[in-house]
C-alpha cells in the first residue's frame, strides 16, 4: 500500500511537470475514416519529432480501437516515449505505461521487453547509498519477475546484469548500516546487519570485507569459534583479498588471548 502511495505521488507530480494531459498534450479530432493502424503509424512516425502529437495519435489507439491488435503496441509505445524523453518525471510515467501494458497483456510478445523497461525505469532512478532505497527495490522485484514471468527471453538473460548492480547498490546501503556499528562498538547490532546482507546479498561485491567484520566483532562479542568460522570462509572464498591477510592476522591475535583456550575440565574425583 504503501509503495502504491508513493508511485500515485511520483505520478501525479510527474504529469503535472511534464504536462501530460494538459495543454502542451493536446487531443486531436478524430479524422475521417481513420483506422487504427492509420493513427498508429502516424505516431510512429512523430516519435522523434514531436512526442506529445505522437502520444495524442497512440492514445486514440487505446481508447477507440481497444479491441485490435493495434492497441497494445500503442499502449507500448506510450511506454516508450516517456521512458525515451528521460528525466525522473517521465521515467515515472514511463513506469505506469509499462505496469499497465504487462497487466493488461502479459502474453504480448512485447511483454518481456515492456518488462525489462519497467526495471529499468527505476534503475535510471537509483538514490545513492544511505538514502531512500524504494526505487531500488522496486527495480529488484521487476527485474525478478522478469526472470521468472519469461525465464527462456533474452531480457531474462540481460536481467542478470542488472540484478546484480541492484542488489550490490542495497548491499552498499545496509553496510552502512552494518560499519557504523562496527565503529561505535556495538557488537551485536553490527552482527545482525552483517548476518542480514550474508543471507539478503550472496553475490555482494564487498563480501570480503563482511567476513572480515563479521569475524572481527565475533571476536569482540568473545565468540572465538565462530569468528574463527568467518576467517576460514574470508580465506577459502577470498585467497588474495587484502581482508583475508587482515582476518590471518587478527585470529593468531585472537588465539593468544585466554578466552579463545576451551575451558579445562578438572579430572574427577576418585
């Protein structure tokens, strides 16, 4: 519901400065005779000249010809000049097109492409880390029915790519998180948000460096076993990262203190 909200808004706001519906989008009169495939290659053929017309032209598609076949390439090409005119206003209407092609239409052979589109307009709307991340996982979620709504396309394949970059730019967002708690010393908190991006973010680009903190505030939290177990994960998965000659050096210091030694159990009592 909430996501819901927040598209409403970015949609409102975006057809208000882009002028869709307004004066600089005008209806045209339905000319004489004309048939949808008339008004659709009409559009076409503005696409690069003047959107606004060509969108006038597609529109017509829509309503008055829903029933042909007509309709959904024009409701696709909608898509497509918006998300071709860039700038956050337009790849958020963009967005709705592409939404309500592939509701409307998911067996449409555009449909996988009209997917991929959807990802990507909110892929060419990623914040920064440590911002809000709503458009990033918007992004993740298309890009993952893209995969598996037409698995055999080759959008699917081209998906991965960006699914990667996706989910990297979240796992940068929550180690934030993760190394500000690190350096203020809250343990514990700091192993929960690197246990989190561990299970949420396989892939992650810095994942050595996880296992590296991972193992550090293990140690911290006196839980020498299973720092141990991270340092060994750094050096298998890792081998010539510089974090893995760290996590070496910090677990032979961590061997020297008593707490690492298992508890000696006093002989019995005869």
């Amino acid at each position: 519901m909430k996501k819901l909200f927040l598209l409403s808004a970015l949609i409102l706001s975006a057809l208000v400065v882009s002028g869709c519906g307004s004066t600089s989008e005008k209806p045209l009169v339905l000319e004489k005779g004309a048939s949808a495939q008339n008004l659709f290659e009409k559009g076409l053929s503005l696409m690069k000249k003047d959107r606004d017309k060509a969108r006038s032209y597609f529109r017509q598609v829509v309503q008055i010809f829903a029933n042909t076949s007509y309709a959904a390439e024009a409701k696709y090409q909608l898509g497509v000049s918006y998300y071709q005119q860039k700038g956050i206003s337009n790849y958020t209407i963009a967005a709705q097109e592409f939404s309500d092609f592939v509701n409307t239409y998911p067996s449409h052979p555009l449909a996988p492409q009209a997917q991929l589109y959807l990802a990507q307009c909110y892929i060419n709307m990623l914040p920064k880390p440590g911002r809000d991340q709503a458009n990033t996982r918007s992004a993740q979620q298309e890009l993952k029915k893209l995969k598996s709504s037409y698995p055999l396309t080759p959008q699917a394949k081209e998906a991965d790519a960006y699914l990667a970059k996706v989910e990297n730019l979240l796992g940068d967002d929550l180690f934030l998180v993760a190394n500000f708690y690190v350096k203020t010393h809250a343990w514990k908190a700091a192993v929960k948000r690197l246990q989190q991006m561990i299970d949420l973010y396989p892939s992650y680009s810095k994942n050595d460096r996880v296992y590296f903190l991972m193992a550090k505030s293990l140690f911290k939290m006196r839980e020498f076993t299973r720092g141990q177990d991270y340092v060994t994960l750094l050096q298998d998965s890792y081998p010539k990262s510089p974090w893995t000659v760290k996590g070496k050096k910090l677990l032979e210091q961590e061997r020297k203190k008593p707490y690492s030694k298992p508890a000696q159990t006093p002989p019995a009592k005869t």
